[in-house]
C-alpha cells in the first residue's frame, strides 16, 4: 500500500468530515464541469469500498481520476509494517509524515465476526501504570482522517484491504469497531467525533452505531457529551478498581474524578442513552481482585446499567504485575456475578504474542521486537507461574 505524492497543497479527503468532504467535492467538481453525481461515486469508492487510489476507481473517467489525484490525498498514514499473532490477531503499524507512528488491531472473533482495535492518540499523558501506551508519554492527536483511515482499510493489503471481500464492505456487519488502542479517545473528542459521523453516515461508511464502542478513562464532562451526541454508541468506562485510594494508584487521571463524581456521570450517561455502560475491570491478581475489592465493585454495579468486562492483565515490558490465570478470572466472575446479578463477562485475550493484546499498545516497529519482547515476558510469566503470586506496586 502506497502513499500517493504527499504535497501538502492537497486536500486529505478523510480529514475534512462527513459534511464538508460532500461539499468540497460538489464545489471541486463543478468548477471542472463535472456533473455532480460523480461526488457520490467518489465517496462511495472510498468510503464504502476502501478504494484508496484513485487510478484505481474505473468507474470514473481516466482525466477525472488523475484530476482528483493532483487536488486531493487519501493517506493520511502509511502502512509501516503488520504483524500476526498466533491466533490469526493482525496489528497494523501506521506512520504519519511527521515520523509519529500508531498501532490498530484487527482481531478475529466468533462466528467469523472480527473486532477492529483503533487508536486515537501517539501516546498517552494519563499514565496509566499497567499501560504500554502510557510508559510512551504525552503524544499528539491523531487527526479524524488518522483514525478513518484505521477503519478504510484495518491491515494493509490491496485494494479494500485484505478483511474486505463485497463491494460494499464498511457495512459489513462482521466488523465491529472498539476505540480502545492507543490514547485516550475523549482526550482527542472533535476529531473522534468527526470520525464516528463518517463511519455512520449513510453516505460513507454505513457503520451502524451500535457496532462502535467508545471506552474511556472516565472524563465526566466529555462522556456526558459523548452520550448526549452520540447516544446509540456503546461507551465503555476503564474502572480497573472500585475505590479512589487504589484507582489513583493505578490511573492517575482518578485525582481529578473522583469515584461518586464518575459513578455521577455514567448515571447521567445511563439515562440520555436509556443504555447500558460497559464496566471494564482489568485483573491485577494481588492488587485489585481481594474480598473487599470485589464486593466495592459489585456495590457500584448494582447502582448503575451496566455490565461488567473482566479483562486479565496482558504483561508489558518492564512491568511486574502479574497475569492471571484462566481460572482465577473465572473463580472472580463468578463471585462477582453472585454478589451483583450483573452481567460479568471475561474478554478473550488476543495478539498477546505480537503485543496486540489490551494495553500492550506502543508502537513497536519490528515483528522481530514483538517476537523478542513477547519470548521474554512469556519467560517471565512462567517463572511467576511457578513462583507464586507476582508483585505489583504498593497500594
Ligand atoms: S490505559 Fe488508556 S488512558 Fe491509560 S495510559 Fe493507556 S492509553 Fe492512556
């Protein structure tokens, strides 16, 4: 997958919103004396089919295309390298002009359905203490045309990208697409806003809302707003402990939100939406799964709609929380379901040996760092494994 020619004094289609982009199109097409049905044929080629070359959209006439080539871009990014895990998981390396680089993760679920991983951010300034992403630091936003084109094409390949087989391929229903990779999403809220309004729109990707999942930290304010604009979206709050003490120490960003002002927020959440919130609770055996913390948690969940996603921590170079074994996270759901009655689910891990999994994200460039670092933290494990319980910092 080649970039075009990246003259800046080309307009990044992807980048200009659901609106303007209709808009840009009619106004350039009319000034070359092009009828304006050709607009939705562009927009079709590139948003429905993926097609992100123009030379290669036949059903428009050969001067037309090459017209569009010299006025506008479609590549934000560049594809940078893929990497495929054991269990068929793919993570796409992105590169901007600027040298930022971005991972997405394309992973293989039931019944043939695939979940996309998208990132919305280089880095991460909220340090979270069980994050790959947050050990990179404060990175810049990615733009909405940096997280569409994410979603045009998940993984690089030829045209339409290599998990596209109709010719309407964005309304697909196998797709399902969860904004859960690198950064922070509401940190960057106009540009991911932008990009949802693409991905839904009927004109462009046909992606129906409830086939998205935001999944946040926790600001109050931009959740509530994310509900009020967005309220068919699925919004998913990182919880990860039930008591502020705790979640300070493993989220930072918690000083700022308190736990009544968060559990205020996804009340207000719950009742724009008439939705229910999804609560992820990463597994950090030893820090955050005792008696105490498990009934905290089941007390929150009985206050609000929701249900809970218990995600086993997947290890990060340099980290020593440990990960918990399959039936430890299965003794937990059940514990937790009988003091709740909520729904409590356990996320499969996918990509772990690939660092593809759920907060494994950093931008890795090489497939051999993956192989490497994925060699060392399985040795690792296994040393705890026979060890006993492993460390993690003090509460
Ligand atoms: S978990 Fe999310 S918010 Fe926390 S550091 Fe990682 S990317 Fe940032």
């Amino acid at each position: 997958m080649k970039k075009q020619d990246s003259n800046k004094s080309k307009v990044s289609l992807l980048d200009l919103g659901a609106n303007k982009a209709a808009a840009h199109l009619t106004e350039q097409l009319g000034h070359w004396g092009v009828k304006p049905f050709r607009g939705k044929q562009i927009l079709r080629q590139v948003f429905q089919r993926g097609t992100l070359d123009f030379a290669l959209m036949t059903d428009l006439p050969i001067e037309l295309r090459s017209r569009l080539a010299s006025a506008y871009e479609l590549y934000p990014l560049l594809t940078a390298g893929k990497s495929v895990s054991r269990d068929r998981t793919i993570k796409q390396l992105w590169r901007a002009d600027d040298g930022s680089v971005v991972e997405s993760v394309v992973i293989p679920m039931q019944r043939g359905h695939r979940t996309v991983c998208l990132s919305t951010q280089t880095g991460c300034a909220l340090g979270c203490s069980f994050c790959a992403t947050g050990r990179l630091g404060a990175g810049r936003n990615l733009s909405a045309g940096e997280i569409l084109v994410q979603t045009i094409h998940p993984v690089s390949g030829g045209q339409g990208g290599e998990i596209r087989d109709s010719d309407n391929a964005n309304s697909d229903r196998s797709l399902n697409y969860v904004f859960m990779g690198m950064g922070e999403p509401m940190l960057n809220y106009e540009n991911l806003a932008s990009a949802i309004r693409v991905m839904n729109h009927n004109d462009f990707m046909q992606v129906g809302a409830r086939r998205i999942t935001v999944s946040t930290v926790g600001l109050p304010e931009q959740m509530v707003r994310f509900s009020t604009e967005f309220p068919q979206v699925k919004l998913a709050l990182s919880l990860h402990a039930a008591e502020d003490k705790l979640r300070r120490n493993l989220m930072p960003v918690a000083a700022k939100t308190p736990l009544p002002e968060l559990i205020k927020a996804c009340h207000e959440c719950n009742r724009i939406t008439g939705r229910r919130i999804t609560l992820e609770y990463l597994v950090l055996p030893g820090i955050n799964d005792s008696e105490s913390d498990i009934t905290a948690l089941a007390r929150i969940s009985k206050r609000l709609s929701c249900k809970i996603n218990l995600i086993g921590y997947n290890p990060v170079d340099g980290l020593t929380f440990r990960k918990p074994t399959h039936p430890e996270l299965i003794q937990l759901r059940d514990k937790l379901f009988e003091l709740c009655k909520t729904a409590v689910t356990i996320r499969d891990p996918h990509g772990n040996d690939i660092a593809g999994a759920c907060g494994q994200l950093a931008g890795v460039r090489t497939p051999g760092a993956h192989a490497r670092r994925a060699v060392r933290t399985e040795k690792r494990e296994a040393g705890r494994q026979r060890g006993g319980k492993g460390r993690g910092p003090a509460r």
